[in-house]
C-alpha cells in the first residue's frame, strides 16, 4: 500500500503493509532488523504502541477513523511505550526521520492506496 499526505502529494511510503487481525497487531515490527525508507506499518485500531523487544527506532503516526493526524512521535526508542490517544483509531508506523523529512503536521490526513 502507498501511503501520502492529502492534500500535498507527499509520499510516505511505497512499502507499508497493514495488521488488521489481533496477532498481526499484536506482533508489530518485532522480528525485524531495520524498516528502510518507503516501508512501514498501518495498525489498524491502535491507540497506543510498545517498543518491548525492537531493535531500533521509528516515527509514529497516530490517526483518526479519517486519516487525520492527531499526534506524532519522532525516533520512538526501544523499550518505551507511547502514551494513550483516545482520539486515534490507527497508528502508522514508520522509519525515524520520515515524519520530520516530509513535515507532516498534527491536522493533516493521510491517504492510503
């Protein structure tokens, strides 16, 4: 799936797989090594995330049923835990520095296709 920001046409990623079932939610990014640019993850109805047992850092995108962003984390390192937004159904997470690259901002929507 291709994930952009509405509006601005800028991309993501070309790479960004979705968890839609509990154990896909569940299970992550863990396992992995890296997540190189263009790749990511949709969690879908997630409003909160773990980095138990990652090997590296990521970018967070936590977004409303819309697309909307409501909150990002930059470079989220492992063994932390993000805060709970009430106000996100889905987190998209991504490679460190992309959110801060393609300057995405709380209030725009991201798309996917």
């Amino acid at each position: 799936m291709i994930v952009e920001v509405a509006g601005r046409g800028a991309v993501l990623g070309k790479r960004i797989a979705t968890a839609r079932t509990f154990h896909a939610r569940l299970r992550g990014l863990l396992g992995r090594r890296d997540l190189r640019a263009g790749e990511g993850l949709w969690i879908e109805r997630c409003n909160a995330i773990h980095m138990f047992f990652m090997r590296f850092p990521i970018d967070v995108a936590f977004l409303a049923r819309d697309g909307t962003v409501v909150k990002l984390l930059h470079g989220i390192r492992p063994w932390r835990m993000s805060g709970l937004y009430l106000r996100a159904r889905d987190a998209l997470e991504l490679p460190e520095g992309t959110l801060k690259c393609h300057a995405v901002r709380v209030g725009e929507q991201l798309t996917r296709r």
